[in-house]
C-alpha cells in the first residue's frame, strides 16, 4: 500500500482536504495529513528559515486524526519527507484548493507550493484545486471532485515517467458536484488576466494603509490550456516542470554574448 502525505493551503480543518483524504483511503491509499494550522492561500513558495516550526495533532470532523503545522504548506512537505513524523511516503497530494490553479497563479498558489516541494525532493506531487465561484466560504461539496481526482492520480502514476523532472502535476476540476465532466484535457499553463486594484485609507491617526484586491480573475480562451478547458467543463492536467529556464531566449541569446 503507498502512503501519501497530503497537505494544503487552506488549513488542515478545511473541507476540501477532508474529502481529498476519504477518496484517497477508499482507493486503498494509506494517507497521512500534515496541513497548515491556517490559511495560506496566494502565499507562494515559501521556506521557514527564521523561526522554529512545531506540529501538533488533532482529529478532524470525521473522527480521523491529522498532523498540523504553524509553518506554510512548503514547510509542511519539508517536514513530512525529511522525517519530521518518522514515516517514508511515496508521493504528495496539495488539495482539494477552493479556487482554480490556472496560469500564472501557479506562481502564488501554495497548493502549487506544496507539489512543488514535493518534486524538488524527489517525490511526485499533485495539486489539485476545484473552479468554484469566487470568493466562496469553502462550504462546497468537494465528493464528485475528489472522486474524479483520486481517479486521475491513479491513472498518472501507473504511467512510466521517462523524464524524472517531470514529478509535479496540477490538477484543476471545474465545480460540478453531479460529477458531469466533459472528460479529462492534458493542457498548457494558459493567460490569466487579473483585474487588481490597490485601496488607499488613513486609519483613526491618520496613517495610510492598503488594500489589495480586486474582482476575481478571467483569462484568455485558448484551446488546451488550464483555463480554455476548465470553461469548456473539461477536467484539466497540466505538467509542470522544475526547471523554468527560457529555452528559446537562452538560445537566442547565447551567441550575442560570447
């Protein structure tokens, strides 16, 4: 039976994490959860270097029993693969996120992180988040996502990977709690267009402070991308790789230089 470490970003009490490990364990998967004590959503690649980290124990709504650290869900990966709850995994699933994962919100994404670390240390990493409405309370029936997700891992990890590099993958469902997907789109990272704007206010002694916001985020319809497909009820797998050098640059470049 392989183990499975499973994080998120959403904290270890949240709803989608819970069902990602129920569909998990009912494919015969032997889970461990070691998620952050609280939200870190959009809080990108981060490593704890200044502080000490701590874990802690608790049992989740189910009766199960999961693993809960102050640290960000990199941290909580670190942890777990470098023997902080003595125990070997074979590979790391981040969800389920409430928000989609798409473009360059890979790039905030700590559900992403979390895979990310994963593949960095040599395990394969899945993230896997859900298209549902914007600014929603995660109170979301994540059953038919898990389910479909769960299936989707199976699938990914009977295949050869030729290429070791290739270990993190993101997984993107749109909200369909029927479970009606139109199937299954190996994309691109697609265009994400964001519409942020920043809000000035004084505070009662007159100091200046910020909001960042903005309306939720849309993107370029292209065909086989993250976004293009999760707008057509397509379920979306997009490789990603560690490796983030600009290839066709590099090589344009190189012979200006030397």
């Amino acid at each position: 039976m392989k183990r499975i470490l499973l994080t998120n970003d959403d904290g270890v009490r949240a709803k989608g994490i819970l069902a990602m490990a129920q569909a998990l364990r009912a494919a015969d998967f032997d889970v461990t959860i070691l998620a952050p004590d609280t939200n870190w959503s959009a809080s990108g690649h981060k490593k704890t270097m200044n502080k000490p980290l701590r874990i802690s124990k608790l049992q989740l709504a189910d009766g199960s029993w999961a693993f809960a650290s102050d640290g960000a869900p990199s941290d909580c990966v670190a942890l777990a693969l470098m023997g902080a709850l003595d125990m070997e995994f074979d590979f790391v699933v981040s969800g389920i996120n409430n928000n989609a994962n798409i473009g360059s919100d890979v790039s905030y994404s700590g559900t992403v992180a979390a895979a990310l670390e994963a593949g960095i240390m040599g395990k394969p990493g899945f993230a896997v988040s859900v298209d549902a409405p914007e600014y929603n309370d995660g109170n979301l029936d994540y059953l038919e996502t898990a389910s479909k997700a769960t299936e989707i891992i199976v699938k990914l990890l009977a295949q050869p990977m030729e290429d070791q590099d290739l270990v993190v993958w993101n997984i993107n469902l749109p909200y369909k709690p029927d479970g009606n997907y139109k199937g299954v789109q190996f994309t691109r990272l697609g265009k994400r267009i964001y519409h942020d704007f920043l809000l000035s206010r004084e505070d009662p002694f007159g100091r200046p402070y910020f909001w960042i916001g903005g309306e939720q985020p849309g993107g370029l319809m292209e065909d086989f991308t993250d976004y293009g497909a999760l707008k057509q009820g397509y379920v979306s797998v997009t490789p990603l790789h560690l490796d983030s050098t600009n290839y066709a640059v590099l090589e344009k470049n190189e012979k200006h230089l030397n």
